[in-house]
C-alpha cells in the first residue's frame, strides 16, 4: 500500500511539473491561449499567471513563510498518511493527494519564488490554478465529505444507542 501511495506522489508531482514545464516554455511567451470550446462558448482557457501568494493569491509575496507553512503541512500529511494507511485507505489516498499537491507548489516557490498557475475557467470568475492545486483541492473535498460522513455515522450510532437504553428502561 505505502508504496503505491509513493508512486502515486510521484507521478502527480512529475505530471505537475510536467504541465508547468510546458506553460513556461510555450504559454508564458503567448500569455493566454483558447483551451476548451464548445462552439463560441468559452469553458476553459491557459492563462500564464505567476503567483506569489496561496489560495487566491492571499499572503502575496511571502515566500518563505509560505514554504516553511506548506513543508510543515506536508511532512504532517506524509507522517498521517504512514499511520493512517492500515486503518484508513481512504483517508491514506487523501493524504497522498495533499502531500503530492503541495510538494508539487513547493518545487515552485523554491525554483522560481512564485507557483505557476495556467488553468483559467471562464464560465465564471474564479482564481487561475494548476494540477498541484487540483490535487488539493480534491484531497480537501474528499476529506470534508469523509468528516461529514463519519458525523453522521456517529449521529445514527448514538441515536441507536439511546433507543437501545430507552427500550430497555422500558421493559
């Protein structure tokens, strides 16, 4: 299991920087290109964006604060996912998403002083983002749906327990 969660890493960090490879060489020269149409109706577009800041580019300019915060992150997540790995595949696969994502945005920060950004949704507005970026994002939603889950679980669980109790005070 551990390792193909390390494989799995490494291969989303490598198709990352795969991707960003190709918008520093071929996309930043043109700075914008069409990317995904459907007739005149714009979906997505590549847009070169430097982005020195996090999400949205909050914290701008922060570079070493942001890269000594996403280390600590990921060391976290990597240290989780080695524990969590025989109780939780789930949670470990989730873990590997994050931890693959923000080493991804740390190689940047490192190299370059900025993450490079390139896909640009245009059915609404919204922030430009790269394959790292999606990787957390999904890790996040997946772990907000996994909590919500357990939740409500646990709800059903002790809501059966007091009708358990209840039933028996009753007999």
């Amino acid at each position: 299991m551990i390792i193909l969660l390390i494989a799995a890493i490494i291969i989303l960090i490598g198709a990352d920087q795969l991707v960003k490879y190709w918008a520093v060489e071929k996309l930043e020269p043109v700075g914008n290109m069409d990317f995904i149409r459907i007739g005149d109706f714009e979906i997505l577009d590549l847009t070169y964006v430097e982005n020195t800041g996090a999400i949205f580019g909050s914290m701008a300019g922060q570079r070493w604060f942001l890269v000594g915060l996403t280390s600590l992150l990921i060391i976290a997540a990597a240290v989780f996912m080695f524990y969590i790995a025989k109780k939780s595949k789930f949670i470990a696969w989730v873990c590997a998403l994050f931890v693959a994502g923000g080493i991804g945005n740390l190689i940047d920060r490192l190299r370059y002083g900025y993450v490079v950004d390139m896909f640009d949704i245009q059915l609404f507005d919204f922030a430009v983002f790269n394959v790292a970026d999606i990787c957390i994002t999904v890790a996040e939603g997946f772990m907000i749906v996994y909590l919500l889950l357990e939740i409500k679980r646990d709800m059903a669980k002790k809501k059966a327990e007091k009708a358990a109790v209840e039933v028996k005070e009753n007999e």
